[in-house]
C-alpha cells in the first residue's frame, strides 16, 4: 500500500511557541485516521499545512506524492478539506451552494446537474435541495460543508473535527458518512478530541500531545504502548512480604504500592511484555508464594487518552 501522506520533521513555530515539534507521520491509500489530541496540541497547524494554506518552520510534507511547498496545486487538486470553522453562504440555496463549489473547481455544467444529487443523496440532503442554506440545521450545514469538499472527486478528505458541535444522533450519522466516504475509497484523515468515539470507524489513530505525536498505530497497537504502564494487582494467602521481597528485586517492577490496601494485597505498575509477567508469575509460584489472585487494570480508550496525554495544561 501506498503513502498518500508522508510528513518528515514536520516543524511550526509561532513566535516562541512550538505548536508543532519534529512530526513524522505517514498515512496509507485508503485508511481512516482519526487525528486526536487536547485543545492547542496542533492537530489544526498540522492540517493546515497539509492542506497548503500554512507554511511550515521546517520539515517537508507531501500529499499524494507531491509536496505542499514546491506543488500546492497538485497537493489542493488531490484534498478536500473541511476547515474546523467554515462560513456558508446564506443567501444561496444548498444545491447553489454546491454548484458554487463545483464550478470553483470546473466541473462543466452538463456534469454538475448529476453530480450535485448524488453529492446530496450521499450526505441526505435531497429533500433539502431547493432549501436556503441558512435554514439548515447545524448538523446539515456540516453535512453540506462536507459534500462541498467532495465536488472535485479528490482521493484524500482532511476533515477538522467535523462532529464538533452535533448531537449524539448526529454524531453517529457523522461517523456512518465517513464510513460510506471509507467504502468509495476515499483516504480520510479527520480530528477529534474524543477517542472512543471514533475509533470504531477508524484503521488507525495518531496522538498529538502539545505538538509532539505520542502514539500512531491501530487501536491494539496503541494499548499495547500503554501496557507499558500496566497496573496488576495481587492478592494473596496470608502474608504479602515474601511477594513484595521477590518483586522487590524483579525487572520490569515500578511502583510498588501496598499503603491503602488490605494486608493481603498490594500493587504494582509493571514495564516488561506478557511473557516477563508470565515468568515473575512462574518464579512466584516457585518461591511457594501463595497467590490467590493475580489481574491487570483493564483501561478503557479515554484511559488511553488520558495516559498518553497526561501532564497537559490547557
Ligand atoms: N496564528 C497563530 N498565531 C500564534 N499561535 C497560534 C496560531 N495558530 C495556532 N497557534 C497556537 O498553536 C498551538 C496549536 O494550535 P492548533 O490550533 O493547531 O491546535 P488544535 O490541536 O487544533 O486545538 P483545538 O483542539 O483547540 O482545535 C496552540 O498553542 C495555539 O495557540
Ligand atoms: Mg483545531
């Protein structure tokens, strides 16, 4: 599979601030990305210089092969982006709107009439076709804004945070279009600031972290880099200090906590993979340690979140 975006020291300072710190980042041909971080991680510089409109400090970025300093044109044919904040035109009707776009873009008339249903069939918005604009709801005008990227066909959608500001209900209809946008073989690459929500619809999520990415993979992938911080908690037959003599002097042991926990119990945060924590259960068991129970922490996605995040001030 193809890189549709390949992004290499990807640098941008304002003034002082380092909005975005080295970013190395590269998204397969039809994958969809959800792009996490708080409020001012850069997650909208990043987009911004992907979709040209921003130059970077230094670094270089490239968009279905072509980059987006020496080729914007190209990089502009090859996006649809949906801005984080976008103006509609009021005074237009929706299916003007999107006749506004497409001839941005040449589309000659002939084509346009067709293209305009479909577009609008897709997002489900036919029966607004003859509406004005301004007489749509929130979550419509999003819907539209988002068709409005799709006029020119383009092969990547670079979305900011297009459920920001819907209901639940609208939420997930969100989530179901890029679904449908993921089955037409778009690439979609799209922010968000809440990770479980999207990370059903997507193949993959990268974290940023006040201008630093702190985690790129898939959903496993990235509880696996957490399980690098993984709680296990321990409880036992009687006495715990034969346990916390062994652990004392374990690899991979961090952490170990028995203050505000039964006498029979204690915890401790552990670094090493699944066969290490096997084998200190093995040498627990050869010590004749009498362990009753022996469990991970399950974390949930915005546990992930928050780990991976944690130490931000907003
Ligand atoms: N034009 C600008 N001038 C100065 N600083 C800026 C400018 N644009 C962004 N910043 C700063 O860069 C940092 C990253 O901002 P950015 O908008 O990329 O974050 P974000 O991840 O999109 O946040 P949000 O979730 O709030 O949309 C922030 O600290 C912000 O204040
Ligand atoms: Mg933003």
């Amino acid at each position: 599979m193809s890189n549709i975006i390949e992004i290499e020291g990807l640098s941008k300072r304002y003034g002082d601030l380092v909005a975005l710190n080295d970013l190395n980042l590269t998204i397969d041909q039809g994958a969809v990305v959800g792009f996490i971080g708080p409020n001012g991680a850069g997650k909208t510089t990043t987009m911004r210089i992907l979709t040209t409109l921003l130059q970077p400090s230094s670094g270089t970025a490239r968009v279905a092969g072509y980059d987006v300093a020496q080729n914007p044109d190209a990089v502009r044919r090859a996006i649809g982006y949906m801005p984080d904040f976008f103006g509609v035109y009021d005074d237009m009707k929706v299916w003007e709107y999107l006749d506004f776009f497409a001839a941005c873009y040449d589309i000659p008339p002939a084509t346009r009439h067709g293209m305009i249903d479909d577009l609008l069939g897709l997002v489900d918005l036919g029966h607004k076709k003859e509406q004005y604009v301004e007489g749509l709801s929130r979550g419509m005008k999003q819907r539209l804004c988002l068709a409005r990227t799709l006029t020119h066909d383009p092969q990547l959608l670079i979305l900011d945070e297009p459920a920001s500001g819907l209901d639940p209900r609208a939420r997930i209809e969100m989530r179901e279009l890029l679904r449908e946008l993921q089955n037409m073989g778009k690439t979609i690459f799209f922010s968000s600031h809440i990770l479980s929500e999207i990370a059903d619809v997507c193949t993959s999520i990268a974290i940023l972290e006040a201008g630093n990415l702190v985690a790129h993979g898939n959903i496993e992938q990235i509880r696996r880099q957490l399980r690098a911080n993984r709680t296990i908690h321990v409880r036992l037959l009687g006495e715990r200090e034969p346990l916390v003599n062994l652990l004392q002097t374990s690899p991979g042991v961090v952490h170990l906590q028995t203050d505000d926990l039964p006498a029979d119990s204690l915890r401790f945060d552990f670094s090493g993979d699944d066969v290490a924590l096997s084998e200190l259960i093995q040498t627990a068991v050869s010590h004749h340690i009498p362990l009753v129970s022996f469990r991970e922490e399950e974390h949930d996605l915005e546990d992930v979140f928050l780990q991976l995040t944690k130490g931000v001030v907003n």
